[in-house]
C-alpha cells in the first residue's frame, strides 16, 4: 500500500505546534477555565501547558480552526470558513499530522477532500473534492498506512476507498462497496445506512458499520485499494448500530446502538478478522426512560480502562468501565454535556481532555479526564460556536 513520506527533520505537525504554543496567541487570550484548570493529565506535568490546533467540522460554516489550552481544553477560535461551507461535519488527521480530510455533502453525491495545515493553523486545499459514489456521506477515516482515506455514506449505504497521493491530496477512488438489506424498523432501516468506517488496531482489516442493517461488516483493503467482503456480525435485531471503537489491544470493540440506547461488546480475531456479538448493556443511569435518546459517538481511553459515550436526547456522556479481560462494560455515571445534542466526542492525544460536540447546542463542552479513575469534570463555559458535528484536537 502506498503511503505518503515522513517530512524530513522535524515535522510540519511539530512546527506548527511550536508556533502555536510562542507565538502571539498566549494563555492569556484563551481565558480561565475554572475548577479542571489545575488538572494535569496522564503523562503530563502539571503547570506544562501548550496551545495545540483544534479542528470543528460544522454544518454550513466551513471548517473552523482554534486553539486549545492543553492543561484546561480552553479554546480560541483562530479561523473559520475554511473549504466548502456545505456540511464538511466529519474530519479525520494523517498519520503525520500535516494533512486534515473532510466531508463534502450537500449535493447527490458526497465527496471528500484535502487540506494542508499551515504554520499558523491556516488550511489551503490539496486537489479538488473526490466524489464518494454514494449520498450522504458522513464518515472519513485515514487507513494506519496513510495511503488510502475510507467513507462511508449514510443515504446510500455504501462505502468507499479513495488513494492518498504523494502531496496528500485525494486521488482516484479505488474501492466502492454497496451494502443491501433492512431492519425492523420501518423508518429508520428501510434500508442500508453506512455510518462509519475504521480499521482495527493491527491495520489487518477494515469495518463499516451500518445502522440499517443492523450489521458491522469486515472487508480486506488490498495495496491497490480495493474493498473486498470478508464477514458479517449482526447486532441486536432493531438495535442500530452507529459507531464502534477497538480496544487498544485489539481483542474486542465496542459498538454504540443508536436505536435501542445500548452499547454492545464484540469478541474480535485479529487472524481473520471476525467478530463475535457479546452482551450488551443500556447506555442510560437506571430508571432513566430511553425514549427520545439516540447514542452517537463512542470512544475510548488509550489504556483500554474506559469507554466513553455520547447520548443525544439524554444529552450527557456516559462513562463505562472496562472489565472481563475487555469483554464487559459497567456503566460508572453520565455526565451533562455542556450543550444538545452530543453528535461527537473526542479525547485529546494524551488522554487528558474530552470535547463533546453538541450540534443543536451550537457549542463544544470541555471535560479534564481524571488520569485514575477517567472521571468527568467540566472545565470552564462551553465553548460557543457554529453547529458542530466532528471536533478533532490534535
């Protein structure tokens, strides 16, 4: 498989990290941040603090770039209207750190693209829009090689591979698989709707999970770029499966179901790439009515201890804790948001922040994660800005 060259020397992500971090934009501009202010993440000494680039995929405004305070999760807004303002709501990295990929919807078929980062946190476009063959597009992931961007498209039901050239830019797509089928629900799962799409640890295999269906599917991505099936696992029949997340160990994942307000572990094989469904648990504190909650997002901590969950209706973030050798989850609390409507959280690199992007709030909710027990504690105002559907601290 292809993959895109190292930059010599330091790298353009640790330059602009750099510049960044001296240059004009200081602690001073970003504001306090209340009680998780003294917080020091995991590996982190505290008092240490930097201003990292932070990316907002949005709805109608482009994507907007901004800085974060890497002690507090603080955040300044340093660009905004960046590539097309037409739903670029889901972002994904390079490897380097030096590339940023969008979405591109709005029209009958969605697209994907490329951007540099610039020293100063800028964007600049690298090529044209690739189109995704498919509608609604609304994931993108960057394979571990670096040499190929995957999509998903929730319309449609479809998923793509697309090359990443030697410059970064988005080349000519080289794989395209449309899923078939249904579920029970008549509304929601007349048919298939990709959600997302990621590879597992190992870079081995390549899943798509489609709530339509009610399945994850397991393809091969070969040097060429081509998709080709592998398996299928079923979830929980009208369950709706979302998005999922691989423990680090790569032995299980975890899979949240947007219809049902549960979140399911699977057994996985990294030889064959097979998963097997195991037990599934509700997303919501006991007592709670799951009606009107639709989970979203699902992360996890980069010691495997914690799995984290958004849920849209509920409106909090649900931490679990991970037991059985990865094979259990117990739910540990649910946090308000900060906002409506948590489409997206994220864990910033070293594990030490949590962002929730909540879409109908209009704003990103800033969390320091205790480093031994993953707790939850808001840190400072929500961060008012455009309808956020991806939030990518880097």
């Amino acid at each position: 498989m292809p993959s895109r060259p190292e930059p010599s020397g330091a790298s353009r992500r640790s330059l602009l990290f750099g510049a960044l971090g001296a240059g004009a934009l200081g602690a001073a501009g970003i504001g306090a941040a209340g009680a998780g202010a003294a917080h020091a993440g995991p590996g982190r000494a505290a008092g240490r603090a930097a201003l990292n680039p932070l990316y907002l995929g949005t709805y109608g405004q482009g994507i907007i770039a901004c800085t974060y305070d890497t002690a507090t999760g603080a955040l300044t807004e340093t660009g905004g209207g960046f590539g097309d303002v037409t739903n670029p709501d889901f972002l994904a990295l390079s490897p380097a750190g030096d590339v940023l990929y969008s979405t591109v919807g709005g029209g009958p078929e969605g697209g994907v693209r490329a951007y540099a980062i610039g020293a100063d946190g800028a964007l600049s476009a690298l090529g044209g829009v690739r189109s995704t063959g498919g509608a609604g597009v609304t994931h993108v992931s960057v394979h571990p090689g670096g040499g190929h961007l995957l999509s998903a498209n929730y319309n449609s039901g479809s998923v793509a591979a697309h090359v990443i050239e030697a410059d970064g830019s988005v080349g000519e797509r080289t794989g395209f698989v449309q899923h078939s089928g249904s579920g029970p629900d008549p509304d929601r799962q007349e048919g298939p709707h990709a959600h997302q799409i990621v590879t597992d640890p190992a870079g081995g295999f390549v899943y798509a999970v489609d709530l339509g269906t009610d399945s994850v599917y397991t393809y091969t991505l070969d040097t060429g770029g081509a998709l080709a099936p592998v398996s299928e696992v079923r979830a929980v029949p009208g369950a709706g499966p979302r998005h999922m997340v691989f423990h680090p160990d790569g032995g299980h994942a975890y899979v949240a179901n947007e219809l049902d307000s549960t979140v399911t572990a699977y057994a996985h094989d990294a030889a064959t790439g097979g998963l097997t469904r195991l037990e599934s648990w509700s997303t919501l504190p006991g007592g709670v009515d799951p009606g009107g909650n639709f989970p979203a997002e699902i992360t996890i901590s980069a010691d495997g201890a914690y799995v984290y969950l958004s849920n849209r209706g509920h409106d909090s973030v649900a931490r679990f804790a991970v037991g059985g050798g990865g094979a259990t989850l117990a739910l540990q609390d649910a946090v308000p948001c900060g906002g409506s409507w948590p489409r997206h959280i994220t864990l910033s690199p070293d594990g030490a922040l949590l962002f929730s992007a909540n879409e109908r709030g209009a704003n990103i909710g800033v969390f320091t994660v205790a480093a031994e027990t993953g707790a939850l504690t808001a840190s400072g105002e929500p961060f008012a800005t455009a309808s956020t559907g991806c939030v990518l601290p880097t």
